[in-house]
C-alpha cells in the first residue's frame, strides 16, 4: 500500500477519528496543534469577514497553506532559543562509516549537550565557562550559525547569573576580554570570510560584548546582612586549613583582602609553595626561582610567574565523560546507551581542552 504523503517515502501523514470522520494532524507543538485543528474545523465552513455583509470560503489548500506558514513562523520566532534535543550525548565520530555517513562538529557537539542547563549547576558552571573561553580563542570559525546562537545565548545567561548570583564574576570577566579581544581580531579580516555570518550580525554581538563588560565592571556585591556566625569568628587554624583548599592564587588573593587576619594567613610562604608544588614540577619552578630580599623564595611570586609559562592544574566540580567503547560524549549523571558489560571501566573524564582536541580533524 502506498503511503499518503507528499513524499512517497515519508512515513505519511498523521490521522484522528472524530465525529465528522478522519482527519489529519500536524502536531509540533501543543499551540500549533490547537491552531492546526481550528484551521481544519475552518477548512469546511464559511468564514464571515467585514460587518458580515461579505462572504468569503476558505479551500482545504489555503488552510494547508495557512497552517503551514504558521508553523513556519514560529519556528523563526523561536530561533533565539537554544536548539533541544531529547538525548544529551553526542556519538563522536570523526570519518565516515557504512552506518553512519558524515562526520561528528564542533558546533553539533556544542548544540546537543545541552549546556543551558549545564550553567545552573554549580559543580558544572567553570567547566562551562572555561569551555566557552577555550572556543573564543580559537574556535570560533568553526562554529556554524546555529552553534553561534547557542554560544552566545549561553553566555548572555551566564552573564546575567553573574549579575544576580555575583558568582565568580573574575572568571566571567576574563572570558569576556578574551572574546572581544578574538573578535576584533577575526573582524579585521572578514574579507577572507573567517567568520560564519553576516559581518553586521558580529558587529552587534561585540557592542553587546562590550556592554557586558560594563556591566560587570560597575557590579556592586551586595552585603549580606547575618547576626550569626561569621568567617571572621573561626579559628586561626580553621581559617587557614581552608586557604590550603584554595587551588588558585588569585582566590587566595581574594579573600586575603577581607579581614587583616586572612590577609597575613594569604601571606604565608608555605601556602604558597605548596600551591606551587601542586600546580607545577619540580623542574619547571626550578627554571624560575625568585628570591626575595632576604635570601629565601618568595613562593608567590615564582607561582605568578609560572603562570605565564606553563599551564595550571584544573579541578572542576564535574565534568563530561568519553566512553571508550561506545565513542560517546555525555554528562555522567545523564548516562547514554552503553553496550560494554561494565560501563564503569570505559569512562574517561574530559577536560576543556580535550574537549575541543576531539573535534580536531
């Protein structure tokens, strides 16, 4: 039997049994349904225009046609809207196979992990952010248009989560100064089309760029008003068993500047070559020894200045797994269709920068 379709390899169109008899439905969205059915119950019965003296019948087709571009316009409308997909992982494939034909992107893998969702988890949130850093300084070309609207969709959240939350706007600072800084760079040479887009779309999104920097510049931290138990009311050991926690310097810097008693813990030398010890090797700080005035090591320094020379350890909350036996990129609480016998042996952790080194061909 022939499918009815307007294509003869479609699966054919949807049908519901009411009443007056068989109808077909087009169901993408609850509210296009609604209307779908109104434009159907249309389609058989004369429609009043004016102060009723005209009359105008409406064919099955103009309906068609009516229903059609409805759903068209609100898929436009929708466009702003991060792209959703049921699944949150990605098969990770880099050439073509006999069962699957093309090859695994960048801006793909970026759409279906879903890191809209990502960002309001806490343990999630600088893994998101670090990624979109790595993406600004070096992948942005790689992006397709709709990858782009999800990029920055996201970062305009997390923005405005770091104006409401004032969490670790630092972070969110560097990622936008590194950004606008790519930007401008890539817009100097949109004569040999590096970026995906009208040149006009880019421009805007730097204006935005930079007034989110603004706004991040003028943030005021709200104080907390709390009669009870205060940082300041801990012990001097206390105090600084969670300075030794601290695995970046500038956090350590940071909370130095509240109180005189954690600005001279902030100061200790043997907090500081410990965050040096566990940051960088033996050899490397060796290469760089910084001695202070009076003959000894000034810690601080050295981990500053090994800072612009080699890369620092990264801790995150959680991060996205790689299956090894099934070749697929996923967020560990979500899980993907495993086919190994113990799952648990396959899973490697992926950082930021092994995330964009797997979409490297």
């Amino acid at each position: 039997m022939p499918f009815l379709g307007q294509d003869w390899r479609s699966p054919g169109w949807r049908w519901v049994k009411t009443e007056d008899g068989w109808k077909r439905c087009e169901p993408f969205s609850p509210a296009l349904e609604d209307g779908n059915n109104q434009l159907n119950d249309m389609s058989h019965t004369v429609i009043i225009t004016g102060d009723g003296e005209n009359e105008e019948v409406y064919s099955t087709e103009d309906c068609e046609f009516a229903a059609k571009k409805r759903k068209k316009d609100h898929f436009r409308n929708n466009t702003d809207s991060q792209c959703f997909y049921r699944e949150k992982w990605i098969y990770v494939h880099k050439e073509s196979t006999r069962e699957r034909h093309g090859y695994c992107t960048l801006g793909e893998a970026f759409n279906r992990l879903d890191f809209s969702s990502a960002i309001q988890d806490i343990r999630r949130f600088n893994y998101v952010v670090k990624l979109l850093q790595l993406i600004a300084k070096s992948q942005l070309t790689s992006l397709s248009g709709a990858a782009q609207k999800n990029y920055f969709n996201i970062l305009d959240k997390i923005v405005q989560k770091v104006m409401e939350d004032q969490y670790n706007p630092r972070l969110i600072k560097d990622l936008l100064q590194d950004l606008s800084s790519t930007l401008c760079i890539l817009i100097r040479g949109v004569g040999k089309s590096v970026l995906v887009g009208n040149i006009n779309i880019w421009i805007c999104r730097l204006e935005t760029i930079l007034l989110w920097q603004q706004q991040l510049k003028n943030l005021q931290m709200n104080k907390q008003v709390n009669n009870g138990l205060t940082l300041s009311d801990l012990p001097l050991h206390m105090l600084n068993n969670i300075l030794y926690r601290f695995s970046d310097g500038w956090d350590i810097i940071t909370l130095g500047q509240v109180t005189p008693t954690l600005y001279m813990l902030s100061e200790d030398r043997q907090l500081w070559k410990k965050l040096c010890q566990y940051h960088f090797a033996e050899k490397q700080f060796c290469r760089h020894l910084i001695p202070s005035e009076k003959g000894h090591i000034d810690w601080k320094l050295m981990y500053f200045a090994l800072q612009k020379y080699y890369p620092i350890k990264e801790q995150y909350g959680d991060t996205l797994h790689f299956c090894r036996h099934c070749s697929i990129l996923f967020w560990k609480d979500t899980g993907h269709p495993c086919t190994a016998s113990d799952p648990n042996t396959c899973l490697m952790p992926v950082s930021p920068q092994h995330f964009i080194d797997l979409f490297k061909f």
